[in-house]
C-alpha cells in the first residue's frame, strides 16, 4: 500500500481547513509518517499508558472510550474518516493517555510522532491556523456535548447523534450510542421502539 496518495488526502484535509496550504507546503517541511493497519477491535492507543502519536485517519471509524476502575465501559465520543484523532492532553504534556480509542471497522491511517510533527509545523502559519481551527471545532463539540446533558431529554440526545453521525446508524452496536448519549441499553431500546 503506497503512502503516498494517503499524504494527499492528509494535504487536502488541512487545505479544506486554510486553503493557503497545499502540498509544496507540505512536501518542503518534510513530514514523516507511517502508513499503518488496524484491524476492527484494535487500539490505537491504550487508557493509561502514552499516547505520543497523532492519527490521520484515511479510512474507516474509531471510537474514544474510557474504562472505569469496575470494568465500565464509556464511549467519549466517535471519530471518522477523514479526520484527525490522538489525546491533544498526552501528546503535548508527554503524559499517559486518558482514554483509548479503538478501531471499529478496519482503519487505515497515516500515523505521525506528535513532537516531530509539531515542531516542524509551529513556524508555519498557515498550519497554525489550520490547527487552530481543529481545536476550535473540538471545544465547540465537547461545549455542545456538555450542554446537551444538561438540557436535552435522552430522546433528543439520541435523535441528535443520529443527524450528526449517520454514517455510524448502522454499523455500531447500540450498547455504544447508549453509553455515548449517558443512558442504559434498554432506556434507548424504549426510545427507539417510542420512534418507531
């Protein structure tokens, strides 16, 4: 599989974000990375234990969980191709990570060390407001998320992740949504037969 295709999606996602980046740019600041493969179940990275890369996903789904110290499961949040995935707080703090987050299909990424790939990135602007931006849209989802716990019924928390991720409908178990819109399987099994 040839990394190179997969560098120009990773070039064109960031040029979707600031269109004064394209793939000169990115061929002049020498970024390396890794092609890499993980199959429906792996971790990309592990609760509890580094996280020093970042993840452009190239195909696929993954999902961010937390396990509680009872063997509890919580579903963070969801992540799809294309698109950035790591732990911003492990990455730059060079601390164990505080959740993992595992493929749930078949997952290609290209996969960068996340201290090479900023240090070669922090003096380009257009970079910078490129990822500026991530981060923006990161905060603006967990804001949203946070208010929609205290605001919104369950039932408008599921019809929601509906409308926001319909390419996940189908194709993961409803345990997850459950855990991911903070209610049980079987309150959501209500709603849905409720909706049907």
């Amino acid at each position: 599989m040839s990394l190179q295709p997969h560098m120009e999606d990773f070039v064109q996602y960031f040029s979707g974000i600031n269109l004064s980046i394209d793939s000169a740019n990115f061929d002049k600041f020498g970024l390396k990375a890794k092609l890499k493969h993980y199959q429906k179940g792996e971790l990309l990275i592990t609760q509890g234990q580094p996280a020093p890369k970042v993840f452009f996903l190239v195909k696929g789904f993954v999902r961010y969980l937390n396990v509680s110290v009872e063997g509890k499961e919580f579903t963070q949040s969801f992540s799809c191709a294309p698109s950035i995935s790591g732990s911003t707080r492990a990455m730059t703090r060079n601390v164990d990570a505080l959740f993992s987050i595992e493929a749930l299909d078949d997952v290609i990424c290209l996969e960068f060390d996340w201290q090479m790939f900023f240090e070669k990135m922090q003096f380009q602007p257009g970079f910078m407001q490129a990822y500026n931006r991530l981060l923006e849209n990161m905060f603006i989802k967990k804001e949203e998320r946070e208010y929609a716990f205290v605001q919104d019924s369950a039932e408008q928390r599921y019809l929601t992740f509906l409308d926001t991720n319909p390419q996940l409908r189908d194709k993961i178990p409803l345990k997850m949504i459950a855990s991911h819109i903070g209610i049980t399987p079987i309150a959501l099994s209500r709603i849905r037969k409720k909706l049907q």
